[in-house]
C-alpha cells in the first residue's frame, strides 16, 4: 500500500473512530468531514420508523450510510450476510433478524470504537446470530465461498484498493451468492478531480467509482448480474445508488467439481 493510501485509510479510522465515541457519549454522527445531524441524504432517515424504533438508539445514531441495503439484499432465513465495514452494527442487526436464528450475520470493522459501539448494541439488541470482526475490506478474515449475501453501505468508496474489496468479496462468496450494497457513484462524465471538488475523501465524495468504473471493476473480479441503480443525489452528477451482482455458480468455461462423471461412451 503506497504512502497515500495509509494516511487516507488512517484519515477515515480516525474520522469514524471519533463518531464512535461521539455516538457513545450521546451525540449523533453522518457521513461527512465532522459529526452533524443526520439529514435526508446520509444517515438513519433513510431506515423505515419501525426498523429503527426496534434497535438501541445508539445503532441508529451511528447509522453513516447512504442507503438501506437490508432493504435490497432479499435476505432469506438461514443464510449467512456480512456487512463490509458494518460500524454501529445497525445493518448487522436487521440482518440478523431477517436471516432468523438459524442463520448468522457477520459485520467487519477496521475502528476499535466502532467495534466497541457496536459490540454494546449487539448486547442490548439481545442478537445471538451475530458476530463482529475486525479487519480491512480489502482482506477478509472469513474463509472461502461461506458467506451467502455480501452488503455494505457507504463503506466502498472509502476504499483505497477497490479491486481488492471486489476480489475478496467474490471470494468469500459461495457459488450462486449474491452482493447488495448502497455506494455512492459518480456520473461516468465526472473525472476524479471533478468528483474532489464536489467533497473529500472521507465525506464518500472524492473517492467514489463513477457508474462504468464500478461495473468494470465488478466484471474483473469475476460477477455477472450486475445492475448499478441511483436512488437520490448527493451532490452535483454524485448519486447513492444500490449495486448488485452475483458470483456465478460455477466459472466461466468450468465444470462443477461436485457433479457426477459422465459416462465414457464409444464413438
């Protein structure tokens, strides 16, 4: 990792670290250079009143997403969901529930005060089919085709190595599992300097793919399915929008391992 990329990965700990600890001491937290007041844009408005009103308020107040992706995932009992860079563990929870006791849902966090946040919620929520990680997106402490639905919400485009975020997210995924995130996307005619002018890095702007960007780089890790769908603006030619892809069930060209040999046939 370059010089740059650490202090930028380092600039984004610190930022959720201390909306961490703002959230804990009472406060609220949204996507942005500085903790303020959610609005209609980022944060927990975004989350329909009765998923919100049966969570800890401290879950909520740290909601810093763009969207809602359990609300896209079509998450099913019994499966198993990780939440990429999960925070306060708000999506981690709702998850939890819509996967139901049989199944598991996993959120991974680089920040120790998120972490910490998050840990205390999954107590007060009671959630027993949860479990919190922590570690990069960029390296997933899971094992290989384990996990059923990737999600992640406003958490991509804070990365600094986004092929490395598809490569291991196709990974982790079984064959046939899926990926449903909220990102937030710039217009394929916005350069990257175009995209800085409009916010920085930490605020979700300056680092985003435009919409041509996050397909190719989701074809080159392997997905197919790929639909890319803006919801609301975020700032001029920046739009949130739900991503989905899907890991085909075998690849390209290849022959399923667990299928029975045909038999040999003269001729």
């Amino acid at each position: 990792m370059s010089e740059q990329s650490t202090d930028l990965r380092e600039t984004v700990r610190r930022r959720y670290a201390a909306a961490a600890v703002q959230v804990t001491e009472g406060g609220t937290a949204c996507c942005g250079q500085q903790a303020v007041e959610v609005d209609d844009t980022f944060g927990s408005t975004l989350y329909a009143a009765d998923e919100r009103d049966t969570l800890p308020a401290e879950a909520v107040a740290a909601s810093l997403g763009c969207g809602n992706p359990t609300a896209v995932a079509d998450l099913n009992d019994g499966e198993r969901v990780l939440d990429l860079g999960s925070g306060g563990g708000i999506d981690v929870l709702l998850s939890a529930r819509r996967v139901g006791p049989t199944g598991r849902a996993f959120g991974l966090d680089m920040t120790e005060e998120m972490l910490a946040l998050a840990f205390a919620n999954q107590r007060k929520a009671g959630a027993t089919n949860v479990e919190f990680l922590k570690g990069t997106i960029e390296a997933i402490p899971l094992p290989a085709n384990t996990i059923d639905v990737v999600i992640s919400n406003c958490v991509i485009n804070l990365s600094t190595d986004k092929p490395a975020v598809f490569a291991e997210t196709f990974r982790v995924l079984k064959p046939g599992g899926r990926m449903g995130v909220s990102d937030v996307v710039a217009d394929d005619s916005l350069t990257p300097e175009q995209r800085a002018e409009r916010g920085d890095y930490v605020g979700c702007i300056a680092g985003a793919l435009s919409f041509a960007e996050y397909r190719q780089g989701l074809e080159a890790a392997g997905f197919t399915g790929i639909s890319i769908t803006p919801t609301h603006a975020v700032a001029d030619g920046m739009h949130s929008a739900i991503i989905r892809a899907t890991k085909p069930n075998t690849p390209d060209g290849a022959t399923d391992a667990t299928a029975e040999p045909a038999a040999p046939c003269c001729g």
